[in-house]
C-alpha cells in the first residue's frame, strides 16, 4: 500500500478546493456541488485508514457517507428546485432574483 | 413461541433498549400522530399537538426513570459502547424536552401553520428532538456524526414549511446549505479522528491521543539541556528511537487540526441556525415557531455535542486550543454585536444577537474547569427560556396582527398590552444581561471563571461588548413602552391564548427566578457532570 | 510502482474535475464535472481494495445523475438566472484552487522525499488484522455493529418522506 500521506494529502486538497467553492461561487447548485466534494474527501479519508489498520469501522463510515452524499444532493435539489421554482419565472426576468440577495455564506 | 418473543423483547429493554427509550417513545408518538391524521376530521386536529405533548412528557418520565437507574449504579452504555446514559444525557435531553415541548405550545395557536401540514410539523418536531437526544449520548463519532444529520434533515423541512399562501423562503435554503457544510466539515474532523486511534469510540480516541501528546511532552523536554532532558532523551533511546528525529510539531499538528475543524463546523452549524432568517423579506408570513426551536433546541444540541467532543477528546490539548477558542469566542460576540445594531426588526435583532450569545457561552471553554463549565450550561439553561419567551410575544403579537415586523409598530405596546408589554421588557432585560435576571447572573459567572483562572484580559473584552450587546436589546424594550407619536400607528391589543400563557408565565419564571435565587438552578447544571 | 501511477492518475484526475467543478460557468458543466470527480474517487476506492465501497460509489453517482435530469428544469432555470453573474467569481475560483493544489502537491512531495523523518503521519496505531479484511468481514461487522446506524438511516428516509410530503405542495 501506499504511504498514508498520499491519502491525506489528496483528501486535503479536495478538502481546500470544496472549502474555496462554497466561499467563491453564489450559485446554490455548485455550492451544493462543494460541499459534497468534501464529503468525498472525508471518505476517501476513512477509507485510507481503514485499509492502513485493515479495520472494518472506517469502510463502514465511509460506506455511510456515500449513502449521506446521496440523501442530501436529493434532498439538497429538491429544496432548492420548490423554492426557487417559487420565486423565478424563466418568462419573466425578476427585479431581483432571490438568488443574489443570498451572501455567499 | 410468543412468550419466547416477548422474552427476547423484554430482556433488550431491559438491556440495550433502555438506553434509548426515551427516544423511541418521542419516535412512536410521532408516528402515530402521522396514522392518526389520516382518519381524523378538521375539527378534531387538536389531537395532534395534544398526542406530541403526550410523547414529550412520557419521555420525559422515561427520563426520569433512568436518573434512579443511574444513581444507583454507574452510568451505563449500550448498543456496542456506542450510546451512553449519564448525567450529561439525561440534563440535556430534559433541556430538549423541554424546548420542544415549548415549541409545541406555541405553535397551536399559530396561524401561519397551514391546519393540514400540522400533524407533519408536530411529527418532524418530535423526530428532530429524538435525533438530538440520540447526539446527546452518543459516544460513538459514527453514531454522533448521522444523529446530528438526522437532526438537520428534520429541521430543514420545518424551516421550509411554508405559511399560508406565502412562497417558501430562501431562508430555509440558506439554513440548509449552512448546515450541509457544517456536516462536511464535521465529518472530515472525524476522519482524522479515526486515524489518529483506529477506532470511533470517544474514549478510545481520548486515550490515543492523550498517548500522542504525553510523547510530543516527553520529546520536547529531550531537546532541552539539563539532566532533566538528558534523562528523557535516553528514555526515548531506549523505548522509541525513532522518535529522536521527530519535532513536537508533528505529533500535535493532526489533533490540533481536527479540533480546529469539529469546533468550526459545529459552530458553522449554530450559526446557520441562528441566522438564517436574516434573508427574509419584510412581510414574511412564513411560521416562525420553527426558528424557535432552531434557536433554541438545536444550538443546545450542537453546543452540548461540542461540549462532549472538547472535554473528552480533545481535554489534554487544553493548553493549545485555548487561545483558538478566545479568538472564535470574541470575533463572534464582536459580529454579533455589530450586526445586531444594525438590524431594525425584532426578529433580526434577535437572530444577530444570538450569534454574541453563543459567543460567550465558548468563553466558558476557555477556563475549562468544573465553575466555567456548571456557568457554561446554566447560561445555555437560562438562554433557552428567555429566547423562548421573546419569541412567544413575538408570535402573539403577530397573531394577533398587532405588530409588524419593524421595530416602531411596536410603540405604546405598554398602553395597549401592559401584561404583553412588562413581559417582553423582562425578557430583553434578560437577554441584555441586567440584574436581577437570569442573564446578568448566568453572565456574571462566566466573567467570575475567567478571572478566577487568570483570563483576565478576555474577560475585559467581553464585558466592555456586552454593553453595546445590551443596548441592541434595549431598543425594543425602549419601543415596547414609548409612546407612538404617529396617528396610523397599531392600536390593536395582544391576547393571549392558554398555550401562550403557560409558555410566557413558565419563560418568565425561570428568567427571573434563576437571576433572584439561583442555586437550585446551579444545582441543575452541576447535575449533568455528575454532581 | 503499477500503485502509485494508478494512484497518481486517479489523484491528479479527481483534482482536476473537483477545481473544474468549482470553476465551471454553468451548473451543467459544472454537474459534468462533479460526476467525473465521483468516478475518480470511485477508482481510488478500487485502488485500495474496496470493492462495496466502489459498488456504492457507482450507485451514487447513479443516483445524482437521476437527480440531476430530475430537477434538470429547474437547475437551468437557476443557470438563466445567474447567467449575469460576474464572470470573476468563477475565474477568482480557479486561480486560488490551481494554486492552493499546486503549493499542497509540493509540500507533499517535499514531505515525502526530502524530509523523510518529519512525517506527519507517525506514531499512527498499528493494523489490527495482519491481512486485508474481505467482503464477508465487512458485511458481517456492518450487520452486526452497525445496527443502529442503519436504523438511522431507515429514519433519515421516514422523514424525507414526511418532509417533503410537507414542504411540496401545490399552490393554494
């Protein structure tokens, strides 16, 4: 196996990368985007150490992060699409899309 | 074959289930709330708050059943040492019972629910509170980790509720992607976590890095000259070589980052709760008992998981983290404080103001000892009944149509509403931090921890913002009793309703009875660490 | 050494797609990229020998693409609206994610070759099984630890269920 600061270093930087997309972007959807970029990183994480100690806690975990990355870009898009959908008209171009009026954090 | 059943039944309530019988009552209650809305009519939907009511008060029971299991015996786990039963669980799931059942109170009379989405707010107010017991005990990072997202799911749809023919917020979004990052953050901290023990069991972590850093201790000394470091150095010779080419640095810099990242990422969640309504807009009809309980119920179960996390894991570190801990604690009071000058509705002020609060209850992390720490749940025991009695004459008024959301609509409220109009100046008072309320003692006590444990300098900061914290306050109590000079001003009285009598009168109580007399109510907060 | 270039492939792969997703102009693009960086990561499970990891992986990734064309209308309707958005945030994106991946690969390679006695992953537990745990073991510690957890999740699942019965409504 590789070392295990190859692991921690890429998990790293997808850590940083997710952390500068939910900062930089407005839009809700690549924010959403980030933020489960860092969820991968956490799993990638616990994978690496799973497989250093060869223990079973550590899959288990990262097994439950997937299944939470899934749970919340579902439920993450459909709260989004029924607000937003709410709010903005594609006709009719808004004075001010609610969108904007959100700081980036 | 039945009674072998029951058997198998019985013997893992006896066991395993007892450790989380209080939740799984709230959980019952909440289903059957669900099955019983589909076959009652309108005029009976009173049942549901009543049967929600039924389930925070049978937990509640539970609760106290399990206090006389533990006083006898030790504090016990379950479920593969993943959840625990101690002091700490049982005061904090009181304080959460206690808020939900707050929160259901109110939210009887409020309008702005829609009547035939109540069962499902009541439902997903009792399975929030069961998620955030479940993170109260948990000691397992996994078990802890989806307890805290469970908790959020829930709380996402109630801040997504929308009020009667009103558009859903984007509020509830903002709360929503606040959250998820926190979680993010959070479950990265935990990895780490994992790798620097192996294992996912809060004591079993505890114990690996209090290794780690007695080693990091043990290798800095051996760099220092004296017989003492020669000493050391020749003890590491003879029992881990390797480390002789190892810096301090390095052992510290992992555990260091992962309670860098657990402390923002809970904070990152309280703070998204406290603040999301910032966003709305000036006439939203949305419900506002859901922010209640944002407010309330879920900053106690993050502080309370923060408090966990900090004082078992990351307790050796203390000497390290501290001065993070100062910096986080006034940067927030300081945002807090000038955010909520420049809000000019209540509610915002509110929400602005929450985030100095929570600022000064992580002071009491700073000193760390058993005085900090019983001030540190007493201040969060107190907040929660205050905020709640703001909010509820908050909600009456707007029930009633008797206040806008600007801060002038509420003039001359003192002529109109007197009983309305004290309460509310009781509760500001509180909140602002004056004696003889809750406030002022809850506040006193942390500044006492800190001088007393030498932290002198952080305790001038805090109290020199504490007064520009308290006239943000005081502007609503100064508009509740002036008299409005302008002749389309509200006229209309607030009255209140039974829930919101019991709500204030019980709110009121506690924010002044535990600022007049308080050792009983210190007494309480010394109980959830064991005394 | 087949390893670390696999290893390095995937890395440098799922860098890549992840400051691509956070730097792309439009939701699309960037959803394109989202989904690449899931199969990189997907791979590095395989790499390390994970193959219910990478299965649930694939089946995620599965999921977020029926998401995606679910709430397709929606997004879009979303990526019009931002059409206007000021160009620098996604190009301000870029840059410090190009620069914060090129100085963290640097020190790690520093890390690994230059210092070799200044790791920061020392004095990490040891393995508690000489050997790689299989399938079955997993499985059998998911199904017997893991319980309450996955009951968790099943309430995860009753209240989405509940929530959005809730939360999706038609207009009044």
């Amino acid at each position: 196996m590789l070392p295990i600061s190859d692991y921690l270093f890429l998990s790293f930087t997808l850590l940083l990368i997710g952390v500068i997309g939910v900062i930089t972007r407005r839009s809700l959807v690549i924010k959403l985007f980030s933020i489960e970029m860092i969820l991968n990183a956490a799993g990638i994480n616990l994978m690496a150490f799973a497989r250093f100690f060869a223990d079973a806690a550590g899959e288990t975990f990262a097994a439950f992060i997937i299944l939470m990355v899934v749970a919340q870009v579902l439920v993450a898009l459909a709260i989004i699409a029924v607000v937003f959908t709410r709010w903005f008209n594609v006709s009719t171009a808004p004075a001010k899309h609610p969108e904007q009026g959100v700081p980036a954090s | 074959m039945l009674t072998h059943a029951l058997d198998v039944i019985r013997n893992f309530m006896h066991a395993d289930g007892a450790a989380f019988l209080p939740q799984l009552e709230l959980l019952l209650f909440a289903v059957g709330i669900l099955a019983m809305d589909t076959w009652i009519s309108q005029k009976e939907k009173y049942w549901s708050p009543t049967l929600a009511l039924a389930g925070v008060v049978f937990s509640g029971l539970t609760l106290w059943m399990l206090r006389a299991r533990i006083s006898t015996g030790a504090e016990f786990t379950a479920v593969h040492d993943t959840i625990i039963v101690d002091t700490y669980f049982l005061f904090f799931s009181a304080l959460l019972l206690a808020a939900s059942a707050l929160v259901i109170l109110l939210s009887v009379n409020e309008g702005s629910i829609p009547l035939r989405h109540k069962a499902r707010y009541y439902a997903l107010l009792l399975f929030a509170c069961a998620a955030m017991m479940f993170a109260v005990s948990a000691v397992d990072l996994l078990v802890m980790f989806l307890a805290l997202e469970v908790a959020a799911l829930s709380c996402f749809f109630l801040a997504a509720l929308r009020g009667v023919s009103s558009k859903p917020e984007p509020s509830s979004v903002k709360f929503m992607l606040g959250s998820l990052f926190g979680s993010a953050i959070l479950a990265y901290g935990f990895s780490l976590l994992y790798g620097l023990s192996a294992a996912t069991n809060i004591g079993k972590i505890a114990s690996a890095l209090t290794r780690r850093h007695n080693i990091s201790k043990v290798i800095a000394v051996s760099h220092q000259p004296g017989a003492h470091g020669a000493q050391m150095y020749q003890l590491l010779q003879s029992r881990l070589p390797e480390a002789l080419h190892w810096r301090p640095f390095m052992l510290e810099t992992l555990p260091i980052a992962a309670f860098l990242l657990v402390l923002f990422a809970l904070l990152a969640k309280t703070k998204a709760a406290s603040m999301h309504r910032l966003v709305e807009s000036a006439h939203s009809a949305s419900p506002i008992t859901p922010v209640l309980f944002l407010s309330g119920g879920f900053i106690v179960a993050m502080l309370a998981s923060l408090m966990r996390l900090t004082l078992t894991v990351f307790g050796e570190y203390h000497d390290t983290w501290w001065p993070v801990v100062v910096a986080v604690a006034l940067a927030l009071i300081a945002a807090g404080v000038v955010a909520s000058l420049r809000q000019k509705t209540f509610s915002d002020i509110l929400a602005c103001a929450s985030c100095a609060q929570i600022g000064y209850m992580l002071l009491a992390l700073i000193s760390g000892d058993e005085t900090a720490l019983t001030a540190l749940v007493y201040y969060l025991f107190t907040y929660l009944f205050i905020v709640s009695g703001a909010f509820a004459v908050l909600l009456a008024a707007r029930n009633q149509s008797a206040a806008g959301p600007q801060m002038a609509s509420l003039n001359d409220l003192g002529g109109r509403s007197p009983v309305v109009a004290v309460l509310l100046v009781i509760f500001v008072i509180a909140l602002a931090g004056f004696p003889p309320t809750a406030g002022f003692f809850a506040r006193y006590s942390l500044f006492q921890s800190l001088w007393r444990s030498g932290h002198r300098y952080t305790a001038w900061c805090a109290a020199f913002l504490a007064l520009p914290l308290a006239w943000s306050y005081l502007r609503i109590a100064v508009h509740a009793c002036r008299r409005s000079p302008d002749s389309n001003a509200e006229t209309a009285a607030v009255s209140l309703g039974a829930p919101e009598a019991i709500v204030l009168g019980v709110c009121a109580f506690v924010s002044l009875a535990a600022g007049l007399y308080s050792e009983p109510f210190m007494r309480m907060a010394r109980y959830a660490f064991g005394q | 050494m087949p390893h670390e270039i696999i290893f390095f492939i995937l890395g440098a792969g799922a860098i890549l797609f992840a400051a691509l997703t956070i730097s792309a102009r439009t939701v699309v693009y960037s959803a394109i990229c989202f989904v690449l960086t899931l199969f990189a990561t997907a791979g590095i499970y395989l790499q390390l020998h994970a193959p219910l990891l990478f299965a649930a992986q694939l089946i995620a990734i599965f999921c977020v693409v029926a998401a995606l064309i679910l709430f397709a209308v929606e997004v879009s309707k979303l990526d019009v609206a931002l059409a206007n958005e000021y160009h620098w945030r996604a190009k301000a994106a870029a840059i410090i994610a190009t620069v914060v991946a090129l100085l963290e690969i640097a020190f790690g390679v520093a890390q690994r070759h230059f210092l070799p006695g200044e790791r920061l992953t020392v004095l990490l537990p040891k393995a508690s099984f000489p050997w790689p745990l299989t399938v079955a073991d997993i499985l059998k510690y998911f199904l017997s630890y893991d319980l309450l957890p996955l009951a968790m999740m099943a309430l995860a699942t009753v209240i989405a269920t509940v929530g959005i019965r809730a939360v999706f409504r038609r207009r009044d």
